[in-house]
C-alpha cells in the first residue's frame, strides 16, 4: 500500500473498531458488585452501557456448584438495566450471576458473569 493510502486508511479503521466498541452492551455497574460480600441481596442490578433488546437480555443465578435459583429478570424503563428478584432468600455461600445481553442498536450479543459471596 502506497503511504499516502495507509495514511488515510488507518484512522478509518480505527473508526470503525470505536464505533463497533461503543456500541456493544457492556456491563458497566451490578448490585451485587463483582466479588462483592452481602447479605441475601432481595434485588439483583445489572446496569450496561447501551440499551438492551429486552426479548434477548436477561441473567441466571446460580450457586458455584451449579445449582440454580429461580429469579425472573426485566428491563428497566430506560433498557439499560435488567433487574431481577431471587424467588428466595439466599443461604451464605459463593453465587454467580450470568448475563445475556443483545444491543438495542446493532443487536450484538454478549455474555458474562458476575461471582458474589452471601455472608
Ligand atoms: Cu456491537
């Protein structure tokens, strides 16, 4: 590639590697924190940087050895948060929360988790 090209491409490649970055849902607060220690939480927040895809978004509780514990998600009003109750109180031990979630704007999925300790 001739250098004046490479110039000009570059910085458009970086465009587009930003705006690909931005616009992906990524986890940006939860309630519990990420290794956080807590009483048996009543509400499980996870708040992202984009809108979500309701029909796409939600988040499993599970202990760490893979039981799982009924909670039913939804999104906030703004759909940048789901929100979920634990259908029961949580005994002390090692929890972990693991996240959905589709882009309202490009639809692209992503997933992850969030490990938290009951006292
Ligand atoms: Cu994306």
């Amino acid at each position: 590639m001739r250098p004046a090209l490479f110039a000009l491409a570059l910085p458009l490649s970086l465009a587009v590697v930003g705006a690909e970055a931005s616009a992906h849902a990524r986890l940006v607060r939860s309630t519990p924190a990420a290794n956080a220690t807590v009483a048996s939480p009543k509400v499980i927040t996870l708040t992202f940087s984009e809108r979500l895809t309701p029909a796409f978004s939600r988040f499993d509780l599970g202990t760490r050895d893979g039981r799982k514990i009924k909670v039913r998600t939804a999104a906030s009003k703004d759909r940048k948060s789901l929100i979920g109750a634990p259908q029961r109180r949580l005994t002390p031990g090692a929890y972990t929360i693991t996240w959905h979630a589709a882009s309202a704007d490009d639809g692209h999925r992503m997933d992850g988790t969030v490990p938290f300790t009951v006292r």
